[in-house]
C-alpha cells in the first residue's frame, strides 16, 4: 500500500516493499494529489501483481492475513497495528469457507469492528491479489449490537481492602493502585515516573506526563504523601519511583494491570479504580473541568461519559434529594 507526502511544490508517492526492515521508495515528485493519487494506485497493482498467487489460485486465510500485515507495513502503519490486523482477522476467520466461498451471513455475523476489518481486507484482495471474493462487501451487521450494561461503581470498602492486600503484595504497587483511586491517573502514565516527579515538601506536589504528552501538575493528599515517602525517600530522583515485586521497573502499564487482575481484584481491571476516583471528586461537588485537570483528560464530555459511574446508594442519595426539594410543595392534580 502506497501513501502520499506533502512537499513544497507537490506531492510525492512512497511505499515500502518488504517487511518492516525494508527501505522506503519514493516517487518523483508531482504537481498534484490527484497525480499521486493516480501514481500510487499504480504503485500497489504493479506490487501486488509481482506478488500475486497465480491466476485462479485462492489464497488461504492465513495467507491472506500474512500479506494483509505486511501491506499495511508498507503503508508505514505501525508494526502493533499490523500485527493486531492480522491476528483479528484470523480470529473472525475461524471455521470460515475458503474466500470465494464466503456468504453475506458470514460478513453480517460479526461485529461492527470486526466487520470493517474482513471487508478492508477482503476489498484489498479482490483489487490487488485477484482473489475471487463474492460480491458481498456492502454486507452490514444482522442486528445492532446491544450496549452492555455499565458496571456498577465500586464501593470504598473494597477500594481499601483492595489496597491494603496490595501493600501485602509490593508497596509500590499499592502506591499505584492508591494514586489511581485517588487522582485518576493511568497506569501507564506512572509506571516510568522518576522519583523526581514528586515533590513531598511543605506543599506536595506530583507532576505528571499524561495521555496526549500533556503536563499535569497538582498538589497530594497527606495519605499521598504517607504511602509515598517510604517508598521515595533517599532514592535517585532520576530512578523509576515504582518497582515491581521483583524489583524491578515495570515494563509498561498492562504489566501493572495484569498484576493487579491476577494477584489483587482477582478479575476486576484496574480501570474500575480510575472510575471510583473520577466519581469521587465529581460526588464532591468538583466541577469537571478541574476533575479532567487533575485526571488530564482534554474533554471532559469523554470523562463523563467513559468513566462517571452510579450505584444503588448514589441512587437512593439522588431520590433523598429530589424528596428534600418536593417537600411542602403543593402538587396539582391533572384530569
């Protein structure tokens, strides 16, 4: 798949023609898209007919998938979206009939995602490849998919439990779950913090780099600063301040998460700390916009609507309320 540049003066077509470790090709440079657009097509049916499987030979699934990945490789998509590609296709294609056999029932089984992905790749086969794929690519999904439900928020009680098992565990890791419970944080925006981020001085303070590359700073509480000191003191600023029970840096943000799933919550995703966190400060009557500060959220209509959870006892505190406002007021009586 070939994609096009922007340069002073006009367009250049490039595309790479191998795996990831392949070097990149360029067009000469031409006066308008729609010329690069024309050139770039070229570009892909001159690459898939050099690597087509030979007139009236159906490729296999895992055939398919494999040149999938390594189209959208060329197409400088990143090695983790190419991979993921190929795996998802494969997943949905399990049990399938060959290409040229497959139905619009199959297509119309799948979720909406999932369906985009087997028609781009589909699509791509029939232009590029030859395939003899059914003309059924405007197939759409049977019936809408029904939302699941929203899991109910997390009590305090088990948000404490939680934590205290941790510090059982690996202190550090319960530093995590604790800023992330209180501060909404993401796991992985604090597994590479330095120690020096934090500030536990007469005004504490933690500066963090949020999603987006944002830079968030606000003050801690003094549970903070009591869970954290032990942890920080007399460390190098510049060394990662969580380690793991191996004491080691975690190696990403899902490897704290699996920790978290497999050893402490025993099922639970960390992210129900995170919504118990937003919901907090959002029940104290913070307003949102200083919640996405702290969080480092950029919308706070995606913190609302991602993470903003209710329970029973919200619930019941919400009909308290509207009862409190409605007493001694007269109600009328419609016919």
């Amino acid at each position: 798949m070939a994609y096009l540049v922007k340069r002073k003066g006009g367009w250049l077509v490039r595309w790479r023609e191998g795996g990831r470790g392949a070097p990149v090709q360029s067009s000469e440079l031409l006066p308008t898209k729609a010329d690069a657009k024309r050139r770039a097509e070229a570009v892909e049916a001159d690459l898939a007919r050099r690597h087509a499987p030979g007139v009236g030979v159906v490729i296999s699934w895992a055939e398919l998938g494999k040149r999938w990945r390594d189209a959208m490789v060329a197409a400088q998509r990143t090695e983790r979206y190419a991979e993921d590609g190929e795996r998802r296709l494969s997943r949905i294609s399990v049990n399938w009939p060959p290409l040229d056999k497959l139905t619009r029932a199959h297509l119309a089984a799948l979720k909406v995602g999932e369906l985009r992905i087997a028609k781009a790749a589909l699509g791509w086969a029939r232009r590029f490849l030859d395939q003899p794929v059914p003309d059924i690519l405007d197939a759409r999904p049977a019936k809408p998919q029904a939302r699941k439900p929203r899991a109910d928020l997390v009590s305090p009680e088990q948000v404490n439990e939680w934590i205290a098992m941790a510090l059982a565990i690996s202190p550090p890791g319960a530093a995590m779950a604790h800023l992330i419970a209180t501060y909404g944080h993401r796991a992985q925006s604090l597994v590479g913090m330095p120690c020096g981020s934090f500030d536990l001085g007469q005004t504490p303070s933690l500066t963090i780099k949020v999603k987006g590359g944002d830079i968030v700073r606000h003050g801690l509480l003094p549970a903070t600063v009591a869970i954290l000191r032990p942890i920080l003191d007399g460390r190098d600023p510049a060394a990662p301040a969580f380690l793991g029970p191996d004491g080691l840096p975690w190696t990403d943000g899902r490897a704290w998460a699996l920790w978290w799933w497999r050893y402490v919550s025993k099922g639970s995703g960390y992210y129900e700390l995170k919504r118990f966190a937003i919901t907090r400060m959002l029940d104290g009557g913070i307003d949102v916009v200083t919640v996405a500060s702290i969080t480092g959220h950029r919308t706070p209509s995606l913190l609302l609507n991602t993470y903003a959870r209710t329970n029973e006892a919200r619930q019941q505190a919400a009909l308290d309320a509207i009862q409190a406002a409605q007493s001694g007021a007269h109600l009328v009586r419609t016919a």
